[in-house]
C-alpha cells in the first residue's frame, strides 16, 4: 500500500518535534536550558525575600512590648485603714446614795444636757434635819457673836470662847453634810451625751454604786483603724484624714493618737481619729474607711496589672534600659478605682506595660511606645 504524500510529511514533522523535546530533557545541560531553571530559582529567592521581612516584622510586633514614658508628679501620699467608730466617751452614770426612786425625769435614747435630772430618789427625813441644821446654825452663831462682845469687855473667858466657835465650826459641818446628802438624792446627767441606756425603774429601791444610767459622747467620735508597722512612721498626730462611713458618706477627721505599742494579735497600731458629728447621723460601731494623708512625694499614675510582685512579697515594674529589662521595687502611694500612684519610678524612664509579664530581669527587649507617651 503506497502512502500519500501529505500523510508522510506530517509523519516526518512530528519525528522532528518529538526528537527536539527529548534532546532538551535528557541529551545535555546547556545554557539555553539551565537559564529557565535559573531564572526559575531567581524568581523564587525575589518572591522569599519580602515574605521573610514580612514574616520578621511580624515576629517583632508579636514579641515586642507596649511602653509608656513616666512622667512623676507630686501626689499626696495616703495610708488606707479599715476600722469602726466608738463614741468619745461611754459613762455609767451611777447613784451616790441608797433609796427607793421616785421618778425618772430622763427619757432613754435622746440627747441630754450636762446637769438635766435623770432619776430622782426618796428624800426621807432629809428635809426637816436640814431645817434643824439651820436653825441649829443660827442659835450657835448668836452665841458665838454674845461671846465675842463679852470677851472685848472682860466678861468672858478664852475656854469659853473657844467653845463657842468649835460649835458654831459644827453647826456649819453638820448642815453642809446633810445639804450633800438631799443634792445625792437627785441624780443628775454629769456630761452632755447621749442617754444610751437607763439601768433602773421606777419604784427600784437602788444601793449606793448601782449603775443607772449610760451615757455616750457622739458630738464627736473616734475613728479607730489598724495601720501597719510598715506604715505607722509616715503618720503624725494632726494628720488630716478623710473618713468614708457605708451609707452615711465622707466626712473629714484629724489624727489624735497613735498607739506606741501594738496589738500582739495581729502586729498593727491602732490610730485614733477625732471626728466631728454635730448633726448626730453617725453612731458608734459603724464600718469606715480611713485614707490617712502621709506627706507628698513624686509619683506616678499607672494600672495595677502592669505591677509584678516579688518572691518577698514586694511590688515592683520594670523598665527598658539600653534595650534591657531591669525590675524595680516600688511603693503604692495612692490607690484608686482603676489606677494606682507608685513612686521608685526615675523620672523619663520607659515603662514596660503590655506584655511585660513575658519578659524578665536582663532579657533583651523591643517595645513600642504609647502615642503621646
């Protein structure tokens, strides 16, 4: 069978094309064929190159950590305290004679004035032996004064007039004492106060000594709260110190008094202090808080989370030195809602916020500063 001559011509051309492709892959490495490779290669190392700036870039903003620049200020230093209020004073108020009471002129829980009656007892013969003493006064001063114009003319004798005076001296002795004994009879209120509490009833027959009545100081009160020995040399007497009371608000006190010894239980010093209660709204035994004003000093205003605390129990935040994490120790001096004042701080130093928590004392560090900061 004899072929056509268009079939044998396109046989021969594709012998041609397939004899070239195979003399590329497998017949040798020449220039014209390593240079797509080459190319190839190049195009994949200017493709890398840009994805691994990237990918550092990215290390570094996921490794770097958030800064801020300290700018100290002077703050007023304050010493927090928890404590209770207790009235100024707390009198019992008690009889100084024995008897059955009559009357009880007082009402319990009111205001009650220094020399008000509160109880009144039976006065028995009280009474007429003082108009007795009195008349007995009388006739004794007359014999006294007879005597004296007899002794001025001779008439009498010293003894005489010696007796005379001595019975006059007791006359005198003997009214005053019965006088003592009617006024101890009306039991009056020694102090302004409060009358908390009356002890007895009418028609109670009471001894000399029973309690009758408890009084309380609530113009003002004291403020006691527990400080630290840590703290209690940063404050003084006449310190000012604002005094928050749960549902009654904030008032302002003074410092009056500082234990010099603590209490052995819980190794604090109670601090009184003097607050004024003229309209009466507060009572003894309430809960307070006390921020007690302990000087100024720089400090600087910065979140609590940003605060590490060391193996001794000790507050510290770190900073950037030269590229460096250095911790230093700080102080709270001022403590709010959602930020706190520390001192310690140098002044222009960087402070490491976000992410400080990852790094530590002398590992290399990248931070980025707060806008404005």
């Amino acid at each position: 069978m004899k072929l056509k001559p268009s079939y044998l011509m396109a046989g021969v051309v594709a012998l041609a094309v397939t004899g070239w492709m195979l003399s590329g892959n497998f017949l040798g490495t020449s220039g014209g064929a390593s240079a797509p490779a080459a190319n190839a290669d190049a195009g994949q190392g200017q493709q890398t190159g840009p994805t691994n700036a990237a990918q550092t870039k990215a290390e570094e903003r996921r490794f770097s950590v958030a800064a801020i620049t300290v700018r100290n200020q002077p703050i007023t230093r304050s010493i927090r305290a928890s404590g209770v209020s207790e009235a100024k004073f707390n009198m019992t108020v008690s009889s100084k004679a024995d008897g059955e009471i009559i009357a009880i002129d007082a009402v319990e829980g009111r205001p009650i004035k220094a020399g008000a009656t509160l109880v009144r007892l039976e006065t028995g013969t009280l009474v007429e032996q003082i108009a007795a003493a009195k008349a007995n006064l009388e006739v004794a001063r007359k014999r006294r004064d007879v005597t004296e114009r007899l002794a001025k003319e001779n008439f009498s004798a010293p003894l005489e007039q010696a007796e005379r005076a001595a019975a006059l001296a007791n006359a005198v002795v003997t009214l005053r004492q019965l006088e003592d004994q009617l006024a101890d009879r009306v039991i009056v209120a020694p102090v302004s106060g409060y009358l908390e509490t009356l002890h007895v009833e009418t028609g109670e027959r009471v001894r000399r000594d029973t309690p009758v009545a408890t009084i309380l100081g609530l113009a003002t009160l004291n403020i006691r709260v527990a400080v630290p020995q840590t703290e209690i040399a940063k404050i003084k007497t006449g310190s000012a110190v604002t005094v928050t009371i749960a549902g009654a608000g904030t008032r302002s006190g003074v410092v009056s008094k500082i234990a010099a010894q603590s209490n052995p239980a819980t190794r604090t010093f109670d601090v009184t202090i003097d607050l004024a209660n003229p309209d009466g709204t507060l009572r003894a035994g309430m809960s307070v808080e006390a921020s007690i004003a302990a000087g100024t000093l720089d400090a600087f205003a910065m979140s609590p989370a940003h605060l590490s605390v060391a193996d001794d129990g000790s507050l510290t935040a770190k900073i950037a030195v030269d590229g460096k994490v250095v911790v230093v120790p700080v102080d709270i001096v001022r403590s709010g809602a959602e930020q706190v004042y520390v001192s310690g701080l140098p002044n222009n130093a960087v402070l490491l916020t976000v992410g400080q928590a990852f790094v530590g004392a002398g590992a290399p560090v990248r931070y980025r500063l707060a806008s404005g900061s």
